[in-house]
C-alpha cells in the first residue's frame, strides 16, 4: 500500500507533494459501452483541498442523461456521481475546518469562478462564467483536467465545496441529498413555501420523493401526479395528501385551481398545459426535469389568464446545500434508497430510464473492483 492509500486517522495536513492516488471507479467510455471499471487518478490534495474516502454515491438520472450522451457530446472515459458521501481521509495544510473522519458530502458543484456576482451570492450554480460540475466539466484551477465524479472509492475537492453530513442522518440515505434534495429545497425555498400552501409534484422518481417530503416537512399539503398506477398507493405511503393519475383526463380536471406551486421532475418530454391548469391565481410551475428532446409548446393563454409563472431552477448554492443537510437532519427527511453494488449499476439504469426505482439507486462503493496499477483517466 503506498502513502496514498494508506489509512491514516487522525492524519497530519499534507502539502502537494507525492503521487494521485489511483481511486477505483465505474464509468463511461463511450455513449453504447454502458458502465465498466475503471481506475481513475486522483489529485495530491492541495492546500485548500480535502480529500474524502466514498462511502456511497446517488444514481441520479442526470447521470443517465450525460453518460449516455443525452445531452450532447461528453469527454469520456467519465466516471459520473455527484450525490456523494463519506469521510474526510486527509486535509492541506490551509483546511481547518475539517479533519479525517468527518462525514461530508459532495453534491453537483466543486468549484466555480467564485468572484461573479451569481458566485459572491452564494449562488454558485449559476456561476457566470460557467460552474465546475463534479464530474465531466474541464476544471481550470487544477490542470484542466476534467472532473470525474463519485462512482469511486475517493475524491478530492477544494474544502469551499464540501458539505457537512450531520451525523444523525444515515450515510447512504443522506446521499441523494446532495442533488435530488437541495434540487427540489432550493425551489420550494425560493417560492416561500410553507404551511397552507398546496405543492404539486410531478413524477415520483429521486426528486419527487425528495420534494414530497421536503414539502411536507416545511408544513405543505402535497399532491403527487404520476403515470404509475403502481405509485397510487405508495405516494400516500411517502406522505402525500392526495395523489392524481396524470393519464385520467377526469382526474386532472379534478385538480384544477387546486395548486399553489408545481415541482415538476420528469425527466421526458411532456405536455405542461394540463399542469397548468392546476394551478391557482399567482401559482408557479418550476421544471427541474432536463429531457433531452424539446417540449411540447406552453400555451401562453393558460399562464396569463391566471397570472402565472413557468420557472426553472439548477440545483442549489453550497451555502443553501448546507442549510438543506441541516434542514433534513432537524425534521428527520432523508431519501428511500436501494443500494446497489458497481455490478448492478447498467440493470440500475435500465430499471431508472423504465421508472422502476423506489425511489433512488444508492451505490456501495466497497463493491467496486480494486483500482488497477496504471490510470484510466
Ligand atoms: P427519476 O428518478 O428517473 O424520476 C423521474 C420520474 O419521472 C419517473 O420516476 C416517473 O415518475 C416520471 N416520468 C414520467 N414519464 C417518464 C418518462 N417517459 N421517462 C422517464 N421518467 C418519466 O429521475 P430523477 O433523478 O428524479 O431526475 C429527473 C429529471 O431531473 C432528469 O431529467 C434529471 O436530469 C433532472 N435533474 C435536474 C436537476 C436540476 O438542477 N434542475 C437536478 C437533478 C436532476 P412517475 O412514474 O411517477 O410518473
Ligand atoms: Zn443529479
Ligand atoms: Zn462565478
């Protein structure tokens, strides 16, 4: 075992000295070959970076989207994963706010150009000149190399883009917090959302659960719509006050002017006006779900005639990440997962892209195969 693997806790801050560490990995190498393994080189960490030992990673569908090369082309071999938890393994010398053995999380974010306006506002994801995804984007402050996410055994991310798991919340229940829930609490934050208000989610996949109990924590009534009849009965299971079939006509017209606000998760094209029309005066249909083929046409009448606005919203700031973790851990939310070993993660897409997960694909990165002596990536 070299200095690079070796366990060491508590362990002295290192400088930029020495040789990455070759994490194991499961990626992409083209947009057909599915996930294979892979050995990924990581960075010595530098004064300001913390280096974290993966417990678990979140399968968001996003990660389906971009390794798949849904929404153009991609830099492969791409190893994605951006709902990441473990713990702290080692610290630069400059980080002293974390020591080896915390728990952190890492979600969609590791850096940013952090002196625009979006950036000096703690909204890092909307970054001016263009975030640092956690993996697949060219990151200039460390080589251009290009980021490689959280289907690995570590990682290592400037200390100003790390969270802070509380420890009262299961690791690998915790980890689809880092997208799919501030995804979902950054909306619902931004619309004021709170008791009395009636929230609608569209699709009960890993964000919709996500906001159906993030909106119930924060004093909502929640309407579920899903195409799954499957998903009747285990919506109200997760919480939900009311749940409509969204292919029963008479059952969509039942719910109009019912809604406050809409999260709307669903990662394929569909028909937005019927939603609209279950909106009240002044509501609000935020789109988080990123097809990868255009929309049918939003019919302008239907948002006049009722003052509405038809919004998106990308993920969460660090800042307001954190607050979502602390949030979470104060009211008990943490996602329903099924965790998943590195050998289960194509059949684990598949079963995603069919709507077959209840509700998020967790992977156990103690599955993955040993990194090999020479990097991949
Ligand atoms: P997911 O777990 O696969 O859930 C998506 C849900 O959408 C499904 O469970 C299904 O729910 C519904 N759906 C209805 N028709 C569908 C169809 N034809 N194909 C697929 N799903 C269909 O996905 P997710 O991880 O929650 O992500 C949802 C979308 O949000 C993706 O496009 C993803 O890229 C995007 N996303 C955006 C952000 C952001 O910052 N805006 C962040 C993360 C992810 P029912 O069975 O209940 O109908
Ligand atoms: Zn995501
Ligand atoms: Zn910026």
């Amino acid at each position: 075992m070299s200095d690079e693997t070796a366990e060491a806790s508590p362990a002295p801050p290192v400088t930029a000295k020495g040789m990455p560490t070759l994490a194991a990995a499961y990626g992409a190498t083209s947009a057909e070959s599915g996930l294979v393994s892979l050995t990924v080189a990581r960075r010595v960490p530098k004064e300001d970076d913390v280096e974290i030992e993966i417990d678990f990673c979140g399968l968001c569908h996003s990660d389906v989207h971009a390794t798949r090369g849904e929404w153009g082309a991609q830099s492969y071999p791409l190893v994605p994963g951006h709902e990441i938890v473990g713990r702290v393994r080692r610290v630069g010398s400059a980080v002293d706010d974390f020591v080896p053995g915390d728990l952190v999380g890492v979600g969609c974010l590791v850096d940013s150009c952090r002196e625009c306006d979006s950036c000096l506002e703690g909204l890092e994801q909307y970054c001016e000149r263009g975030n640092v995804g956690t993996y697949g984007v060219k990151d200039s402050r460390n080589g251009g190399a290009i980021t490689q996410g959280g289907y690995s055994t570590s990682v290592v991310v400037d200390r100003r883009f790390v969270l802070r798991v509380p420890e009262g919340l299961d690791p690998a229940a915790a980890a689809p917090l880092l997208c799919a829930g501030i995804t979902t609490y950054s909306p619902l934050r931004y619309f004021d959302v709170e008791e009395g208000d009636v929230v609608g989610v569209v699709g009960l996949g890993g964000l919709g659960h996500m906001a159906v109990k993030i909106a119930k924590a924060m004093g909502a009534q929640v309407v579920v719509f899903t195409t799954s009849d499957a998903k009747v009965e285990a919506a109200i299971e997760l919480g939900a006050d009311d749940v409509v079939l969204s292919k029963d006509p008479e059952a969509m017209e039942a719910a109009n002017r019912t809604i406050d606000v809409i999260i709307d998760t669903v990662a394929a094209p569909h028909d937005l006006n019927p939603y609209f029309r279950t909106l009240r005066l002044n509501g609000a249909l935020f789109q988080l779900g990123l097809p990868p083929t255009d929309m049918p046409p939003v019919s302008p009448g239907a948002l006049i005639r009722r003052r509405l606005s038809y919004a998106g919203s990308l993920i969460g700031g660090i800042a307001e990440t954190q607050e979502m973790l602390d949030f979470c851990a104060e009211h008990g939310v943490v996602s329903e997962v099924e965790v998943v070993t590195a050998r289960q993660l194509n059949e684990a897409y598949d079963r995603m892209v069919a709507g077959d997960v209840k509700y998020r694909f967790v992977l156990d990165t103690k599955t993955l195969q040993p990194p090999s002596e020479k990097a991949d990536i």
